[in-house]
C-alpha cells in the first residue's frame, strides 16, 4: 500500500490522464486491480484501489443517520466512479468530476500511500502552501519525526 512521487500530467481532450506506471503496477500488484474508484475531496480529485473503496463506504454506511453520513453520501460517495486502465494506462476522468476539480489542461497526480489525488496545477500549489504553513505551525512536531 504505497503510492509515493509527484507527477504533471496532462489531460486529453477526450478528459484521460495517465497514471504513473508505478501506481498501476501496485494497483495491480497489491490489490489486483486494473482500475480506481476517483471522487471528489477538497476542491481535488481522489482515487482509491476499489477494495479499499469499499471499506471506505461500509464505513459511512456504518455511521448512525444524520448529517454527517448525509454529507458524505451525498459529496464523496455520489460522485464516486470506477475509472478503468485503458492499453496506455490512462483513465477517463468524467465530466462531472473534471468540472469539480477544474481539470482542464495540466494536473498533479500525487501518490498519498494508499490513495491517489489529482488536482488541478494551481490548487495543487495552494494546498501545497496551505500544507506547508501547517507544518511551520508545528515544526517541534516535524523535528520529533525526523525532519
């Protein structure tokens, strides 16, 4: 369960994005899978091998009715699509979820150990901005891990 790197992609016209060689081969490795399930997370896009997409669901599922179990369904598991390997290991991201993550031209694909996430080029460099001011938040906390 290790996706790790930092790739620039492109998107095609048609909406495919390629996937690191190294994500499928674990994908396919770890979790037999030729596929990811992507749906919408913090003004991103976010993949998960199916199995692990499952477990993520009996979760909420599993939360007791309200608005957060609402929530959910309705932002992360709705959205939710199984994006199939096509020969050149691309994957057709949805108009829907292009659209949420304002996917035009270039993307981020960015390995997060047992997901995947997918952001635009700008909001990728805010979140990284955004991480990196938490970090400095807490740098006692960074120093104690090694960094």
């Amino acid at each position: 369960m290790n996706f790790s790197g930092q790739f620039n992609v492109s998107i095609d016209l048609k909406g495919r994005i390629s996937v690191p060689a190294s994500f499928r081969d674990e994908l396919r490795e770890t979790y037999q899978s030729e596929s990811i399930v992507v749906t919408t997370f913090d003004g991103g896009l976010v993949g998960f091998p199916p199995c692990r997409w499952k477990e993520i669901c009996a979760k909420v599922e599993a939360l007791p009715p309200g608005p957060l179990k609402d929530a959910n369904r309705r932002t992360r598991i709705a959205p939710a699509q199984e994006c199939s390997f096509n020969k050149q290991g691309r994957i057709q991201i949805p108009q829907s979820l292009r659209d949420y993550a304002d996917l035009q031209k270039d993307a981020v694909v960015i390995g997060m150990f047992e997901k995947i996430e997918i952001w635009n080029k700008a909001a990728h460099q805010r979140i990284s901005q955004d991480s990196e001011d938490v970090l400095k938040q807490n740098a006692q906390a960074q120093a104690d891990i090694g960094f």
